[in-house]
C-alpha cells in the first residue's frame, strides 16, 4: 500500500438542467400560479406586500429547491431567519399599535359625552349638539341630536 501511488481525480459536477429537469420545474410553477389565480377568483385579495406567511413560504420554497451541490450557507439561513423573526415582530407590533389606536379613539369619543360639539355634515353645513353617547371601536362615533357621526366630522367642541 505504501508503494502504490493513488491518484485522486476530480469529478466534474454538472450544474445545468437537463430537459426533464426544467419540465419538472415549469411544472410546479405553472401549479403554483394556477393555485394563486385560483384563489384570486375565490375571494383571496391580492397585496403587493409580503407577510410574514409569505417569507415563509418563500425560505422552504428555498431550502427545497437548493443545489446539493453548493447547499445555503449555515450563515445565510440564521439570517434569512432572522429576518422572518424581525418580520413577525413587526407585524405583531402593528397589531398590537392598531389595538392601541382603537383604544385611544374610543376614549376620546366618550370625553365627548355631556359635551356641546359642532358636527360638519359636508357642503359648507353643520349642526351643533350635546353629545349623547357614544360607541366604541376602531371607528367610533359620537351621538348628537338623534343621529351618529363619524369622530372625523366633529369641527370643534365648546364646553367643559
């Protein structure tokens, strides 16, 4: 063995696709995007932002369809999750900032209560009232002289 000399040779890796290879591929694309048009007609809204659904969806679409033979870097991957842990966060902090809004306009919306107000009903008029009740919500209202309005219509409030 120690005589012998052994020779290493290099394999030559083909990195290209073969014909069934892309036909495979255009496959699945061709189903994903006839699933997505699917659900266009059925309702779903299409958003030109992406969640965090659809970075997901995205890194194992990824991880899936690496090549073997040059895998994604352990670093690239932690990052790539670390930005889907960023995303998630801002997206729950949105919610939570939504929550916090509808809160904040409720509360402002029964400081109104017992109070005179002037509510602009468009095209130059308006009426003024004692504000009667008031609902809550993302879009509360306040009740003046019988009817419901919009907190945005309210021009001024007089009183205290």
């Amino acid at each position: 063995m120690w005589g012998k000399k052994m020779e290493m040779t290099a394999t030559n890796i083909n990195t290209t696709m073969s014909a069934q290879e892309k036909f495979k591929v255009d496959n699945v694309v061709n189903g994903y995007n006839k699933k997505l048009d699917f659900e266009l007609r059925e309702g779903r809204i299409a958003s030109r932002e992406l969640g965090k659904d659809d970075f997901l969806k995205l890194l194992m679409a990824q991880m899936t369809n690496q090549d073997p033979t040059s895998p994604m870097e352990n670093t690239e991957f932690i990052a790539q999750m670390a930005q889907f842990t960023s995303l998630e966060q801002m997206t729950n902090m949105s919610n939570n900032f939504e929550k916090m809004a509808a809160m904040i306009n409720s509360s402002e919306a029964q400081s109104m209560l017992g109070r005179t107000v002037q509510i602009d009903l468009g095209a130059d008029q308006s009426t003024t009232g004692v504000v009667e009740a008031a609902t809550r919500g993302n879009t509360p209202q306040v009740q003046v002289n019988g009817m419901f309005y919009d907190m945005n219509k309210i021009k001024a409030v007089y009183g205290f």
